[in-house]
C-alpha cells in the first residue's frame, strides 16, 4: 500500500462563507467511472475538517484546477469536530469528517441547509495504522485488540511486556519505555479508534467511543495527524493513531482479526467498508463499521471520512460550484488522484455511483 503524503500545505481558511459567479445552470454530469463533463466556473469554495484528509485534499484541488482553472478551493485541516461546528455555523459550504454527524448537528445544521438539512457521503476510506516509533523492529508487530487497549490505557508501559512478547516470537523487544501520543482536538480519527477498542477489546478498554481522548489517561498529545506522527517520531519508543497515510518511516502493528493478524492495506479496509451496516436514510450514506470482525482478510480499525454537504444552498453559484467540486471527488478520476497520493481506499463504482446521486440532489433554496 502506497503510505506517501504531499508536503504541500493547505492555506488556512480566514474568509467566511462563500462567494462566486456561475451560470444559473446546473453543473454538467457524467458517469461515475469518469470525471464529470462540466461547464466553466469561477469563485471560491471554502471547507474545513478531518485532518486525515490531508494528503487527498491537496491532490483533488490540485487535480480539480486543471478542470476548473477559475474556482479557487480551499480546505482547512482544523479537524473533524471543529470542521462539523464551522460547517452548521456557516463558516464553510462543505465539511470533511471522520465521523458522521450526531443527531443534534442533523438539527442545528437546518439553519444553515434549510429543512431537509444535510447529508454526508464517504469520500475517503482509509485505514488507522497504528504507529510506532521502535528501531531494529523488521516486519510488522502483531497484537491483538486487548493488547492495544492496554497500551493505550497504560497497563501496558514496556516494550517487551510478556503480552506483547507472546505474539512476536523471534523479535527481540526493547526493555524500553512506551510512550503513547494521542489527538489533542476533537478528532473522528480518535473517534474511530476508540470505536474499535470499545467493540474488540471491551474487556480493556472502559472509556467508550469518544472523539476527544479521556482525560483519565495522561499522555503525549499533539494537534492534528502531522502533530502526532511527528511527535512520534522524534521520541524513541513512542506509539499513536493515525491515518495510515501519514506514517512513512515509522512501524506499523498488524491487528489480530480472527485467528490471523491482519496488516493494514487498501484492499483490507475495502473489505471492511463493503460489510458495514448502512446508518443513513435517503441521500446520507453513513454506515457503522463492524469492528469485532472475525471474517478473513479485513482490517477493522478504518475511518470512512465523510463529505457533508447541505441538501440546498441559497443561491445557485454556491450550488453548481459545490455539485462540480463534489463530483469530481467521488468520480473515478478523483480517487484515482485521492489514491495515488494518500493510499486509501478507492470507492467502488457502486457507492461513486450513489454519492454523485446524492450531489447531484442538491438544490436551491
């Protein structure tokens, strides 16, 4: 699995709500297996959130400029949380998150989207390694769900722990310190990953699924998924979460599913996607993950990060530039462009599909 992340940075979103000039018509279509044919744009389209996105983000504005040289995209990775709160306060016309919104966010968003509110589709699926800093390790470690959870909740303080040594035979663990670093910001990263410790290792992990670490636990912080991957890497025998894209140069665990420890890959976080339980009705398409898996092959500590858009907008220009922009994120193009820089998962033909009906839904208020 490519793990490389783009260097270039996002400019930090300063303006508030949207501007633009474009045709009162809608935005061209065209399949889910191509980019969009679309008319010629211009103006600015601001949306902020889910740090995990990064790497992704930067490939589709990139990518999305040779398309539409006139509209100017900009994406502020302040996390998945904060980028929910400036989506309903109308601070940005689109919102990425790592988790779906909470019905209370459905509510409040109706001010901003009108009554039929807003709706969120996948638009990155990728896996959350979890990351380490241990040199003269080769391979992957394997642990199982119980294991991390012990690391995470510091039962677990030493690299060569008995409960991490029975599952590494052969590799010749450091009489070294675990230092564990974990999101200062609410973040759905840290939303997923709690997730999945309180469904596969429920008998260790006690804080349940939360999307800003329990205070409980003292630890190694950092903002956002470059602060903690960089932390990690400047402290020998430190341990985190986060998007696997983001780890170049740092070890990774496989993660016991069944009786087999499974690696993270694009291949195995698919397999995990293709058998959630779909949550959302009608144009929204969040879906629960199922993190105590036991079927062969699949990686359940994943975050599907959403696109959360409005059902309608109060003027056209904010709509044809939001149903261009968010079409060529889902067509095959764009996770084409998603993939090659970031790693993830693509969409299949089928949810590409789906999440361009639902763009394609959006309308005027």
């Amino acid at each position: 699995m490519k793990k490389l992340r783009l260097g270039v940075s996002i400019a930090a979103v300063l303006a508030l709500g949207l501007t633009a000039c474009a045709s009162n018509n809608p935005t061209g279509s065209g399949t889910a297996s191509q980019a969009p044919q679309q008319q010629q744009l211009s103006g600015t389209l601001n949306g902020g959130g889910a740090s995990s996105q990064e790497a992704a983000m930067t490939a589709w504005i990139d990518a999305y400029r040779a398309i539409q040289p006139n509209v100017n995209v900009q994406y502020n990775p302040v996390g998945s949380g904060s980028g929910r709160k400036g989506f309903i306060a109308g601070q940005y016309s689109f919102a990425g998150s790592d988790a779906a919104l909470k019905d209370d966010e459905k509510q409040q968003a109706q001010q901003q989207c009108g009554p039929d509110g807003a709706f969120q589709i996948p638009a990155y699926i990728s896996p959350i390694a979890v990351a380490y800093n241990l040199p003269g390790i080769d391979g992957h470690l394997q642990m199982d769900a119980n294991t991390i959870a012990d690391i995470f909740n510091k039962k677990i303080t030493k690299w060569n722990d008995p409960k991490i040594a029975s599952q590494n035979q052969g590799k010749n663990l450091p009489d070294l310190a675990i230092i564990t670093v974990h999101r200062s910001d609410d973040s759905g990263t840290t939303e997923n990953f709690t997730d999945y410790l309180s469904v596969a290792a429920k008998d260790s992990w006690s804080y349940g699924k939360v999307q800003t670490w329990p205070k409980e636990i003292t630890a190694e912080n950092a903002q956002g998924t470059s602060g903690v991957v960089n932390l990690v890497k400047q402290r020998e025998g430190a341990i985190t979460y986060a998007d696997a894209s983001a780890i170049t140069g740092l070890g990774s665990v496989a993660v016991k599913v069944g009786d087999a420890y499974v690696p993270f890959s694009e291949e195995a976080a698919a397999k995990a996607v293709e058998t959630a339980q779909r949550v959302g009705t009608g144009n929204d398409m969040a879906v629960k993950l199922d993190r105590a898996t036991t079927q062969a092959g699949v990686y359940p500590v994943v975050l599907v990060s959403y696109h959360i858009y409005c059902s309608s907008y109060k003027d056209q220009a904010t709509v044809d530039l939001i149903k261009s922009f968010g079409e060529y994120v889902v067509s095959d193009q764009g996770q084409k462009a998603a993939a090659s820089a970031a790693g993830n998962a693509p969409l299949s033909a089928a949810m590409q599909a789906e999440a361009k009906k639902s763009i394609e839904s959006i309308k005027v208020q």
